[in-house]
C-alpha cells in the first residue's frame, strides 16, 4: 500500500497534466525560479557590452563616423551576424574586392533596370548639383528622379570649367543622350549664369524638354536680395555677431547649451542666405 502511494507521488511530480504538485516541509526553503537565470542575464549583460566595445573600437581605430550606425544596411548587417551564431567567419579582403562586389553590382543592375522602365513609362528629371570638396575642388552631380525614387548617375570634376557655360552644355547634354531624350522631362539646375546659358542652349536643341531653375537656389537668392534691405541688414549683421560669439567663447556656449537642452544654433555661411533668416 505504501509502494502504492509512492508510485502513485513520484508519478505526479513527473507528470506535466497539470495538476497540483504534493509540497513537504523542505518547501518553504526553495525557491522555484531558478537562479540561473539571473547569472544569464547578467552574464549576457557583459557579453553585450564587450561586443559592443569591439564595434567601437573599430570604429575608432578606421576613423569612421559615428552616424555610420544610421546607415540603412548596418542593422541588417548586424541581424544576419547575429542570427548566423557561433563559427561566423568574416570576408577576407579578397572575397569582399571580388565575388562580393561582383553580386552587389549585379543587384544594382537590377535596380537600375527598375527605374529605366520608370524612365519610360512615367518620364523622369534630370537633377544638377554643385559642391566643394577637399582644397577647392568642385564637383557636379547628375541624379535622376522619378516615381520610384532618385538614381545617382555620375559624378564630374568641374573646378577648371566650372564658369565655362560650354562645357556645362556638353556635359547635361551627354547625360539626356545617355538617359534618352524621349524619358526627359525636365533639367533642374540652379540659376548661376553658367548653367542658365547651358540650360536655355539644351532647350535650343532638345525641343522635348524644359529647364527648370533649381527652387530651393532661387529662394536663397530671393533672401539674399531680401538681406541687403536696410530695414533686414542690421538685425542680420547683429545676428551673426551673437552667433560668432557664442560659439567664440566656451563658458557662453555651454550655458547656452544648458538652456536651450543642447539644441544648436543654425550658424548663418557666406553662400547659404537662408541659414541667417533660419538662424532668426
């Protein structure tokens, strides 16, 4: 009767039907959660943070910035690592310069297939901008817009040409002969005296497509003529002065930093006259 009953226990205790476990008098010192968990837990803890250590000192040890980690592929990145487990080994130099490489172009090629048909279908702008790079160095970017999205096409050196209106031409003219006449719609550029004339002279031979001033170039205009007003001139002048001191001095800075939650101010340039009206 009694191996009975034994039996009948040890059974209960082993099963997982659900119902009521028999408790002894050894209960009430055991715990049923159990403690590994907690040493897990700050087992982990630790474990992240050497790995995040060993990303940051890559990081720091290539210069790389920290708004690297706002790319769209670096989560991706670290979701296919992490999933893949232990025994990852990472590309070598050579696999990433060569049968990498050689597959994220052929993605790109499909992509790009994907806005050509775009280009045909619903036509396309041909996007012109500017900027300074490295000891005056000036580059101009050509993109290409449509419904599905901006596509960057080529990037030109143009610091010794950057004035020649013929050789603007020539190069807009190009990229409409690579894209196709027939998908333009329309050139932006902005409104300096070289890219009008190059502009109004791709007009003259392309009769399918218009030149459209760049806006956002032409607002800055409109606000640097707005600046040169007497009654806008003094408050702009004194504006810059605060700003230059502010951020002149470090004490005046921080305090500043204190009150205004670490928000900066918009710091107004030479070229970009809409900065000082923002920084306002």
């Amino acid at each position: 009767m009694h191996e009975s009953a034994l039996s009948k226990t040890i059974g209960t205790l082993g099963s997982r039907s659900g119902k009521p476990i028999p408790r002894g008098p050894m209960d009430k010192f055991t715990t049923s959660q159990p403690r590994q968990n907690t040493l897990n837990s700050k087992w982990k803890q630790e474990e992240m943070k050497e790995v995040c250590r060993k990303i940051g000192r890559f990081m720091y040890s290539k210069g790389l910035l920290f708004n690297t980690v706002k790319d769209p592929y670096w989560f991706p990145m670290i979701d296919v690592v992490a999933n893949f487990g232990l025994g990852f080994k990472p590309p070598s130099m050579h696999e990433l310069r060569t049968w990498i490489l050689k597959e994220e172009v052929n993605d790109l090629s499909i992509i790009m297939e994907d806005h050509k048909k775009a280009w045909k279908q619903y036509g396309c702008s041909i996007m012109s901008d500017g900027w300074t790079y490295g000891k005056s160095r000036y580059l101009i970017n050509f993109l290409v817009n449509s419904p599905v999205g901006t596509w960057f096409m080529k990037s030109i050196d143009i610091s010794n040409t950057i004035k020649n209106g013929e050789l603007m031409f020539k190069y807009l003219d190009e990229v409409v002969e690579e894209i196709g006449e027939e998908n333009v719609v329309q050139v932006i550029i902005n409104n300096a005296f070289n890219y009008v004339n190059a502009g109004m002279r791709l007009m003259e031979k392309r009769r399918r497509l218009w030149w459209t001033p760049c806006v956002a170039h032409c607002i800055d205009l409109m606000l640097e003529d707005i600046g040169k007003l007497n009654v806008h001139a003094t408050t702009l002048s004194r504006a810059r002065q605060v700003v230059k001191f502010i951020y002149g001095h470090t004490w005046v800075l921080s305090l500043m930093r204190t009150f205004t939650k670490i928000h900066e101010l918009l710091r107004p340039t030479i070229t970009r006259f809409a900065t000082a009206f923002l920084t306002l």
